[in-house]
C-alpha cells in the first residue's frame, strides 16, 4: 500500500508537462538514434548526455531512461528491416525476424516486437516498482567489503560477455579503473596522474571519454568498412499480428519476459545473454524447431521480450545499490553523479522525487513507445534509408558541440579525439572498451570501497571472505571467472596434445 | 608470433608498468592505512602481469595474413581524424558557424563522397538547424568568429 502511495507521488511528478515533455523527447530521441544505422542505446544516451546536464535533475534522468529503452525499440526495428542490429541485444532478432521481413511479413514482425517489449518492459517494472525499495533496504545492511564484492562480481561477469578473451577484458576494466583515479584524491586530497594539466584535476570528464568511444570510435569502424549501404526496406503492410501469431507468442513472450527479468537484475548479465537464452530456449521447447531460422514468429516474440524486460530490470541495481547492471546503465549511473546525485541504497529516501519520478515516468514512457512506434513505423522506414555517408558527419558535430558546451573546454574535445583513437586502436586489437567504461564509472566508489574495507580491517584481506555475503559475492564472482577460464584450459590441452 | 598480438600487449605492459611507478611515487601507505598510491599500483601491477601473459601467448600463436586493402581503408580514418583536429583547432578562431559550415562541407562532400549541391545544401542546412537548436532553444554561448556570427 505504501508502494502504491509513492508510485502515484511518483506519476504526480512524471505527470507535469515540462517532464512528459521530456519524457517524449527522450523515448522519440532513443527510438531514432536507435533506428539509425551503426547507433546503439550507448551512442544514444552518449549523444544527449550533454543536452540532459542542462536540465534539472529529475527530468535529465526521465529524459536519459527514455533514451535507453526506446532506443532498445529502435534497435529491434533496424533488425527486423534491413538485418543491422543497432545493438547487440538485437542481433538474434535479425535471424527470425528479417527472415519475416523477407517473406513479407515485416508487419507483423515489427507488431509482435513492440507488443512483447510492452508487455515484458511494464512487468519488469512492476517488479522494480516491488522489488526496489525492499532491496535498498536491505543493501543499506552492506558495507564496504559488500560493495567491493558487489562490484568484482558485476565486472567479471561484464568481462564474460563482452566477447574479448578473459585476459583482455581484464586488461581494458584495470585501464577504465585507472582513468577513475585520475584527479585529485578524495582522501587527501592529494593530484594523481593529472601531468600538471588543469583540465585533468577535477578528474578525467565522463562525457569526453564516452563521447569518443561510442561517438568517434564506432564512426572511425564504421568509415573504414566502407560507405556504401545498400539494403532499402519495402513497404510495411498489416502491422497487427492475427490471430495465430498470438497464439505462438504468448508462449515465448512469457517465458522471455521472465528470463529477461531474472537476468537483467544481475549486476552485469543485461540484455544480451537475456536475448540470447530467450531464443536458444524457445528453439529449444518448440515442437518443430526447424522453423526457426526461417522466420518463426516466436524467435522475434521471445528474444525482444526478454531484452526489454532486462533492460528494466537493469534498473533495480542501478537505483537501489547504485550499482550498473550493464554499460548503459553505467552511462545513467555517470549522468547521476554528473547531475550531483550519487545512487546508493539511500537513494530512495533521500531523493523520493527522483527515484519514484524514473519509475512513473517509464510507465508513461512505454505507453508513449507502443502508441508511437505501431503508426510511426512509416517515419523510421524513412530514417533507415538515410545513407551512412549523410550521417556520420551529424554524429560527429554532434558530439564535437555536445562535448564543448559541458564545460566550454575545448581541451576536453581534445580528449574526445583521443579516446575516439584508443578506442579505434583497442577495437582493432580485440581489447573491448565496454569493460574500461563500465570501470571507469565504477573507479571512485570501488576504490573507497577497497580502502575503507582495509581500515576496517586493520590490513587484512581476510575481510572479503571472513563476511558471509561478501565471500558469498566474492565465491560468485570466483565461479564466473572460473568458468570463462574453461574453454581456455581446454584450448591449451589442446595445443599440448597436437 | 603474431605482430598483431604483440605489439598490443606490449604496449599494454608499458603503460601497467608506468601506472604501478606513477602510483608508487604518489606514497602507498600501509594496508591498515591505504595511501593515494595503493589502489592505483595495484592496478598497474595487475596490468602489467596480464599483459605480460598476453605478450608470451603472442609468441606462441601462428601470424594472421595480412590484408592488402589495410592500408587503403584507412585512408577515410585518416580524414575523419584530420576534420577533427581542424574544428578543434579552427572553433574558437573563426566562429561556429563558419567552421561548422567547412567541417560538414568537407565530410559530406570529399569523404562522403555526395554530389556537391547535396554536400553544401545538407551543411547549411544541419549548421542552421544546429545553431538553432544550441544558440535559440537551448541558450549556450557557442564561439563567435571575427565576422560576427
């Protein structure tokens, strides 16, 4: 009952005009950048990060989630379309689902998608709208070494699914760690690695560096393998899915809804093993599972359920540990402390406004996303046709200005350049940044975490494993290293026996 | 020995082993009592472990054929980089609009390689539609160049 009271606080909040307003810009702005080609849900809140830190709180977040799960929408539709995952949650939709574009069928596909996404983005709501505050309360209870723990956890698992080798993800979180200790120390307040530059004392900006890796990194790949596309989507006829395949989908919708759910709480799982295991499931448990791959219905339906379900989800750690789930929710955890909130299990009680505003305004949000996106199908099919040449030089101004406006400095620009290079480099060299991004927001809370679990203990690294939840957190995070380190051992056994 | 790998990690060590000297000279501290320098140098040395882990794994795996058209693709980064460097440079001298207008210009219509109608036409456009958007609704200062504007 007490929930309910806060909830409708909540819609009170989200309800005034100037955040619908805000609201609608953020779901519209996601839903297109996700739609154009080469941009995910990271490029987009990258994008309008420096927009949002012009507004008042509260509305800079309503506006920041809008972006993230619309741009999940838009992703789906590019899939569906031309066969371009605008993000990796999306890429097991391209299979079943272009294979329905193909057979004309785009309709229906698209219908289904943002059906599924609606129905399993408002359950992953209700469960945070439960589950939040009940989690905070109980995180309250953690202390540093918790919070240590916490955090190894989610980068480890992070590092698993990025797709590097166990040893680069590694080597890319330590480096994304490192550039969060650059500025002036907390605690004695004391310049680390700041070569005497002004602009590094405060600590190395978030916006310049994300800026270059998801703006001027993905720009730089995407030039050099060529300008040409030549995909152009048809018609899009019979939006509504009949009869038939409701029937079909209310079974993958469900069960990846709660998959999705499941996994997008995890600090570091997010949605793209909860896409992949929907459809590896659903070929699993379908009766004749030669369909799939040649457009079964119910491998659009389960996998775009269970991203947006977890991408929901994703918010359950960010607000009420204030840990990020996923490199998206990094991103939002950055733009927090950009907007002088830091997320943390008080978090709840301290800011009611905003933590009950984001949760009431992504109710609003996803109505806005269904009764958007069915009859606006026609206006993205436009915006896919947009060629990539046209485009690039957009991104680019884009976040030129957007990173000179922050703090009108042109030597953060100069950053941005930078890291749009190392990013490039690291691309090409298989070292995967998302690990460094999701560190480097991480760094100042890790590293408090890590000293104040050494006072408490008076030196010893025994306090991680002395602590029953802790260890239990620490033996989790063990498990998922061990078991990434498999394949590996096995690899090596392989070369000894050759 | 794979070039490719190498020379990566090789960097990759010398950068953990820079961050461990940096962090050591910043005072560690002791445990009980953590200094600036102690998380930093764990970092470093960890890095510089990992990497040297990499490096002796380059050693061993067969070298990747390289690719002719390496050198030719890169030629568009190349520019793209080249642009970036010029509006930083060219922002605060000669205004936004002006180095905005060149910025574009020169994207859509060399690299992009558009006709040159749709190249200027597009770039007046996306300049006047961005110095709306930040100067009018949003209110930001944006450099003012020696004509005025």
């Amino acid at each position: 009952m007490d929930t309910l009271g806060h909830l409708l606080h909540g819609f009170s909040v989200t309800l005034q005009p100037h955040n619908l307003l805000y609201c609608f810009l953020g779901v519209f702005g996601g839903t297109l950048v996700g739609v154009l080609p080469g941009l995910g849900p990271q490029s987009a809140i990258v994008l309008l990060l420096p927009v949002a830190v012009y507004l008042e709180p509260v509305s800079a977040i309503i506006m920041l989630a809008g972006v993230y799960y619309g741009s999940m929408y838009g992703g789906s539709t590019t899939s569906i379309l031309v066969n371009i995952p605008g993000e990796g949650a999306s890429v097991v939709t391209c299979i079943d689902g272009h294979q329905m574009a193909l057979q004309g069928r785009a309709g229906p596909a698209l219908g289904i998608a943002a059906f599924g996404s609606f129905i399993a983005g408002t359950f992953g709501l209700l469960l945070l709208t439960l589950a939040g505050g009940p989690i905070a309360d109980f995180a309250l209870r953690f202390g540093p070494p918790e919070y240590f723990a916490l955090m190894c956890l989610a980068l480890v698992i992070l590092i698993n699914l990025s797709g590097t080798s166990l040893r680069k993800g590694l080597i890319s979180a330590l480096a994304g760690l490192f550039l969060g200790t650059i500025g002036l120390d907390l605690v004695t307040g004391q310049p680390r690695f700041a070569l005497g530059l002004s602009v590094l004392y405060d600590g190395i900006g978030l916006i310049p560096v994300i800026m270059g890796l998801y703006g001027v990194a993905e720009v730089l790949i995407n030039v050099e393998q060529g300008l040409a596309r030549t995909v152009a989507p048809g018609r899009i006829r019979n939006i509504l899915p009949t009869r038939d395949d409701w029937r079909r989908s209310a079974g993958p919708i469900t069960r990846g809804t709660l998959l999705g759910s499941l996994l997008g709480t995890l600090p570091g799982a997010g949605v793209v093993l909860a896409s992949f295991l929907s459809y590896t499931l659903e070929r699993r448990v379908a009766k004749n599972p030669e369909r799939f791959g040649h457009g079964a219905i119910e491998g659009v339906a389960g996998p775009e359920s269970a991203n947006n379900a977890a991408a929901q989800c994703g918010f359950i750690p960010l607000l009420s540990l204030g840990i990020p789930a996923n490199v998206a929710t990094a991103l939002l955890l950055g733009a927090f402390v950009i907007l002088g909130v830091q997320p943390s299990p008080t978090l709840i009680n301290t800011h009611p406004d905003l933590f009950w505003g984001t949760v009431a305004s992504m109710y609003v949000g996803n109505v806005m996303l269904l009764v958007l996106n069915l009859p606006l199908i026609g206006l993205w099919v436009q915006i896919l046709r947009i060629p990539y040449s046209m485009l690039f030089p957009g991104v680019l101004l884009f976040g030129l200005i957007g990173v000179y406006i922050v703090n009108t400095s042109i030597a953060e620009v100069w950053i941005m350049i930078m890291f749009g290079l190392i990013g490039y480099v690291m691309k090409k060299t298989d070292y995967e940044f998302a690990p460094m991004v999701l560190a480097m927001v991480i760094a100042p809370i890790f590293e408090n975490a890590f000293r104040q679990s050494l006072i408490l203990s008076g030196g010893s690294f025994s306090i991680f494993v002395t602590q029953p939840l802790a260890a239990f957190l620490v033996a989790c995070a063990a498990i998922a290293l061990v078991l990434q380190l498999i394949p590996q051992i096995r690899q090596i056994t392989g070369t000894l026996e050759k | 020995m794979s070039w490719g790998q190498l020379l990566p990690a090789m960097i990759w060590v010398a950068i953990g082993s820079a961050i461990a000297a940096g962090a050591y000279n910043l005072g560690l501290g002791a445990l009980n009592r953590p200094g600036p320098g102690l998380f930093p140098f764990v970092i470093g040395v960890s890095m510089t472990l990992l990497s040297l882990s990499v490096t002796a794994t380059a050693f061993r795996v067969a070298k990747a054929p390289a690719s002719a058209t390496e050198a030719k693709r890169a030629l568009p980064v190349v520019a793209v980089v080249a642009a970036l460097i010029f509006y930083t440079l060219a922002l605060e001298r000669i205004g936004f609009v002006l180095c905005t207008l060149l910025f574009l210009i020169g994207l859509l219509g060399v690299l992009g390689r558009n006709s040159w109608l749709v190249a200027i036409t597009a770039s007046a456009g996306i300049t006047v539609g961005s110095y709306l958007i930040f100067a009018k609704l949003l209110k930001i200062n944006l450099p003012i160049g020696p004509l005025g504007f």
